[in-house]
C-alpha cells in the first residue's frame, strides 16, 4: 500500500487526475492524523511511549530513505543530516514526544485540541519574525484561542485526569511551539532537493532521539516486548504504516499541489475525528464546560488560518505559518 502511495504523489499529473488525488491525500491526512490520538493511547497502554515513538519513525525514517534511494535520490550530506537532527529534535523529539509521554494522563481527544493550537502559535511566531504587529482583529482571534486553551485545561479534574493533568497539557502545548519553530527553521535549513529524503533523514534523527529519551528515562528497564497487548501491537503498526508513511507523504505532496489556506484546514478537522473516535472507542466523555472550550479553540485556528489572515507582503518567507505551495511536477526519480 505504501509503495502504491508513494507511486501517486511522485507521479505527474494534471487536471482531473490533480484534483482527485488532492482530494485523496487530504482525506488521508484528515482522517489518519486524526486517529492517531487514539492509536497513541492505545500503543502506551501497555509499552514505554517514548520507546514506541522512537521505534516507529526509525523503522518509517529507515523504509522511506530506502525507497527514496532506491528511486534515484543522492546520498545526503553531513550538513543534511545536521539539518534534519535540528528539526526532528524540535518536531519529533519535543513536540511528538511531549504528545505521547502527555497522554498518559489527559483523555487522546484533548490532546488533539491542545495540538491544533499549532497555526496560533505559527501566526505568533511569524509576526515576530518578520517584525509585524499583528492587527486587532488577529490579536483578538489569537487571544481567544489560548482562553479556549485555558478553559481547556482547567476542564481537566472533571474528565477524571490525573494531578498530573495540567502539566502534561502545559507539555503539550510546549510541543505546539517547537512544532512551530521547527517549521520556520525547515524553510532555512540545508535539506535535500528530495522532499522525500528530508521527511526520512527528519524521521531517523527524531527517533533516534526519542529513543536515547527512553534509556535516559530508564523505560528499558525491565522491558518486556511479550508483555504488550495485541491491540498496543496493532496500534503501534498502524502508526508506523498510516500515520508515518502513508498521512506524511501525501502531506508533503500536498504541499506542492494545493493552496496553504485549503492544507490549514486539517488542524482543526483532525480534533473533530480525535474526539469522535476517543469518545466511540475509548469512553472518552467529553463535559460542557470542554465542548465550549474546545468549540473556542477550533473557531480561533479555523479564522486565523484563514485567507483573511495571510500576510501580504510577497517577500514572507511563510505564508500565513504555511510554506509556498504553488503547483509544481515532481520527479518521479528525484523525489
């Protein structure tokens, strides 16, 4: 299947072909991204999550470099490398790794929300970085988003999280950020032509990462790889299979075919299936005083994301917190 993938968004299209598979790759992002909330939950069930983490984007990190390589791809450089170790420790290591080591404490459904406040903190970032003020109307917008975030976490006693709750949602709001700023410093940063060889080299050094986080955290201690469940098992191959491989390259091809306001959209359809799938198979009951929250948070990322918030100056480095995404024909053999 992931070969299959990765034949159409490296193939060259046009017209109708395009669009259908814009809307395929789309769909995929929404649906799977937002179902790894759930999946996380249930791979940490009964294995470490910083050790099931790394694992899975090495083993992804390691098929796709493959694959690339086998298509054609030059060898990276030590430069790329370095590159790529800066943004997987900003994306994977920090931002993925803050997701699963929280969600042992607050319901998979929350997270998600916690983490669609990525394009806030990425329209924060980008009006410091281009020396902007930000106008009434986006600040307003930006405000209410991390009241939304407030109410939020101060919902979480009453969802039967643990004391440790808040913290682990400060964490993962902490993730958010360095999501962000990976994200600025990937559209500087030395990385290879290949889109495909910079996702892998991303992928092995943030989980390598993660890894060397789960010896010093000591989770190999007594580990014991007969002791994780069936459905910790098959959760955890979903995530290497549909969350790494498959919902990252078609993000990555979705990014060179559609329009950045159309990819923003995903931030906050990826909550809406979070929570529809922690509550359907997880007992996730979301309260009132959440489903207001959350309602808040999701309005905010749907607005700012928004072509009404895109920056207009044509030198921005990044549009609106997204790369420049105007069409273009991948090489087959390059990427």
């Amino acid at each position: 299947m992931f070969l299959t993938i990765f034949d159409v968004v490296t193939a060259k299209l046009e017209g109708d072909t395009v669009r259908l598979n814009v809307t395929l790759a789309f769909t995929i992002v929404c649906l799977v991204w937002g179902s790894t909330y759930l999946a996380i939950r249930f791979v940490i069930e009964t294995a470490p999550p910083f050790f099931t983490a790394g694992t899975r984007w090495i083993i992804a990190g390691i098929l796709l470099y493959t694959v690339t390589r086998l298509r054609g791809a030059s060898a990276p450089s030590r430069s790329h490398w370095y590159a790529a170790l800066v943004i997987g420790g900003l994306m994977l290591l920090i931002a993925h790794g803050a997701v699963v080591w929280a969600e042992q404490w607050i319901p998979s459904g929350l997270t998600s929300i916690l983490v669609a406040t990525v394009p806030l903190w990425l329209a924060s970032i980008e009006s410091i970085h281009n020396k902007t003020k930000p106008n009434g109307k986006a600040i307003a917008v930006l405000m209410a988003g991390f009241i939304g975030v407030i109410i939020l976490v101060g919902d979480l006693p009453s969802l039967g999280g643990s004391t440790m709750g808040p913290t682990a949602a400060l964490a993962v709001l902490i993730g958010a950020l360095a999501w962000g700023i990976g994200s600025f410093y990937s559209r500087s940063a030395r990385l290879p032509d290949s889109h495909f060889m910079a996702v892998a080299l991303q992928m092995i050094t943030g989980g390598l990462l993660l890894l060397v986080t789960s010896i010093a955290t000591g989770e190999l201690t007594g580990l014991r790889l007969d002791s994780m469940s069936q459905r910790s098992l098959i959760a955890w191959l979903y995530l290497i299979v549909f969350g790494s491989l498959i919902a990252f390259t078609s993000y990555i091809w979705l990014l060179k075919q559609t329009a950045p306001s159309r990819i923003a959209t995903y931030a906050y359809i990826n909550p809406v299936v979070a929570l529809l799938l922690g509550w359907a198979l997880a007992n996730e009951q979301p309260t009132i005083r959440s489903t207001i929250a959350a309602t808040i948070i999701l309005i905010s990322v749907a607005v700012i994301t928004s072509k009404k918030f895109e920056p207009k100056t044509k030198d921005t480095k990044i549009a609106k917190a997204y790369p420049d995404t105007s069409p273009k024909k991948v090489d087959a053999n390059t990427e």
